[in-house]
C-alpha cells in the first residue's frame, strides 16, 4: 500500500497573502471557476495544453466550469502552489513527479534510472492500476493526482567532454534536483551529485562550479544551457512525468458529473500535450545541433549495469516489490 507522510503547514507570510487572496475557488450558483498555477511559459507545451484544456471543459459542461490560468510563477514557486492547493486556496498546478517523492516515498521511482526500458513502457506503466495508485496516493497530503504530463527523459549534458560511457563522469561535478534519490543515481554512476537550483543552474554551469547537468531536450535548449555545455548524451536514464494535481478540498465541492466532464478535459489535454512535446523534442534536439552542440548516441547498457547496485539495494522493500511489478508490464 502507497503512503505518505507530509504536510507541512504554512509559514511565510507572503504565502499567506496569497493564500487569502485566492480564498475563492470560483464556486458560484452559475459556474465553477477553477484557479490553475503554475511556473512554466506560455510556451511551454503544459501551458498550452493547460489552454486546451479550459477550451474542452468549457465545451464539455456548457459554459459551465472554466478553467483561470496563471503562468510563470506569478502565485509562487511549485511549493508554494503545493501548499496552496493543500489549504484549498488554489484548485490546481502543475508539479515535477522528482520532488513528489517526499509526498509519496514510492514516488522514488521515477528518480530511478532504468526502470522504464522506453517510452512505450514507460507510458503502460503510468496507464496501469499502478500508475493510477500512484495518482491518488497523495490523497493524506490533500491532494489528488488528476493525469501525467510527458516530460520526456533526462540525460547528461556537459561542459567539456564528452560522455560515451559511465566512466567518462567520474569525478565530474553534474546538477541535480534536490531529491535523494537523484543524488544517489549521480553518485553511483561515479560523478559527484551537486544540487543547485534551476533558475542558478546557467551561471553555474558558465562559472565551472558544475561540469554538468541532465534533463530533456527541450528544457536543455529553452533554458540556453546549450550556450555554455556542448556536448548532449542521450543515455535517457530517467523519464519523470509531469503531474497535474488537484486540491481534495476543490475536488470534493464539485459535483459528480462535473468531476466526470473534468476527468475528461484532463485526458484529452493530456494526449494533447503528448503530441506537443514530441513536437518540441525534435525540434529541440535539432536546433541545438545546429548551434554546434555535439548529441551523442551512446550504447545504455553500461550505464545499465553501472546502476544495478541502486537497484538492488532495494530488494526486499516496499520500492523493491514496486520495480518488480514495473519491470512486469509489457
């Protein structure tokens, strides 16, 4: 059984402003307004999507229920808009499947290299009655998954060299997000793990206090780390979804058929999204070559077996019996 285990209460007093100044979810006798944050562009494929999808649920609940779209980090970072839907101030975001492990400890597994062979596997997983667990499994911490966004998979990128197999990271300093288990994947595959936050990463990546990073290409090109780290191997060690979520608090004022026509609009954008990220992918991928970037195919099975041991520390856990069942999917 998924459990979790946080909920912080609030602290900051901007966070508190923001909190009462989004009191009202939008419930009104004549239609439902749904308050969506999030810390992407509008260019970004989620962002369009997200329009898609207050497009559909208007069609779907005849003008209805909406959905109101607030971009760019304009009610917070990810956590504060975490903690927002928690106190039911906010109805909906978009947040990261990494940091989502310390909501979800079996959330780990996206953080895990190699679990999913490939896209394909990866994508029946998320669609199986795991992938569903995994969705509610937030619902202690007041939340409730609605749908998986793709984020594509992560791979390293670097400054100076170029990485052909696991021994080319030894000792290289490579960014990671601030999850353990992240660190762990770094460390094991032989470089030297190095939180740094997103919004610092190009600078330390300029300046040498990091060799590298790793991540999807479209984040790799939008962010212009392209500028500065000129070579780009897709080994696709991980594929971390993004996750749409809802507040239990909002989810549970709304009426059954308005839940359904939600669902709905949330599966068609979610398909939708798919498609636009596969867009961006390519086109990431070949304007980064075209600014001189060196994107290397390498052979993953090195890789594979350099992680083994983070695998198998797992045996006999919670998260040991959850990789079997994942590995089990066809």
């Amino acid at each position: 059984m998924i459990t979790n285990k946080l909920w912080r209460p609030l602290a900051a007093a901007a966070l508190a402003t923001a909190a009462f100044a989004l009191a009202s979810c939008g419930f009104k006798d004549d239609q439902v307004a749904l308050k969506l944050a999030h810390t992407l562009d509008q260019q970004h494929s989620v962002h369009r999507a997200m329009v898609f999808m207050d497009e559909r649920l208007r069609e779907l609940s005849g003008d209805s229920m909406r959905i109101d779209i607030y971009s760019g980090g304009q009610l917070g970072s990810e956590r504060e808009l975490i903690e927002l839907l928690q106190i039911g101030s906010l109805a909906m975001t978009k947040v990261s499947a990494s940091p989502m492990e310390g909501f979800v400890p079996e959330m780990k597994v996206f953080n895990l290299p190699y679990v999913f062979r490939d896209s394909e596997h990866f994508w029946n997983v998320l669609q199986s009655d795991i992938g569903k667990q995994l969705l509610l499994a937030c619902e202690d911490a007041r939340l409730r998954g609605l749908g998986y966004l793709d984020a594509g998979s992560r791979s390293f990128y670097m400054n100076d060299i170029a990485v052909q197999s696991p021994t080319d990271l030894s000792g290289q300093k490579i960014r990671v997000q601030n999850s353990q288990t992240a660190i762990k994947m770094v460390n094991t595959l032989g470089g030297a793990a190095t939180p740094v936050s997103w919004g610092e990463l190009y600078t330390a990546l300029q300046q040498g206090v990091v060799n590298g990073a790793e991540n999807n290409p479209p984040s790799f090109y939008l962010s212009k780390h392209y500028e500065v780290s000129k070579y780009y191997t897709l080994d696709e060690h991980t594929y971390v979804p993004d996750l749409l979520l809802i507040s239990t608090e909002v989810w549970n004022k709304l009426e059954p058929q308005q839940q359904a026509w939600l669902n709905q609009a949330v599966a068609e954008a979610v398909t939708y999204q798919r498609k636009l990220w596969q867009e961006s992918t390519e086109e990431s991928l070949a304007a980064v070559k075209a600014a001189g970037v060196e994107v290397i195919y390498p052979d993953k099975q090195p890789f594979i077996d350099a992680v083994k041991p983070l695998h198998d520390s797992y045996q006999g856990t919670e998260l040991g019996e959850l990789l079997t069942q994942i590995k089990a999917i066809n």
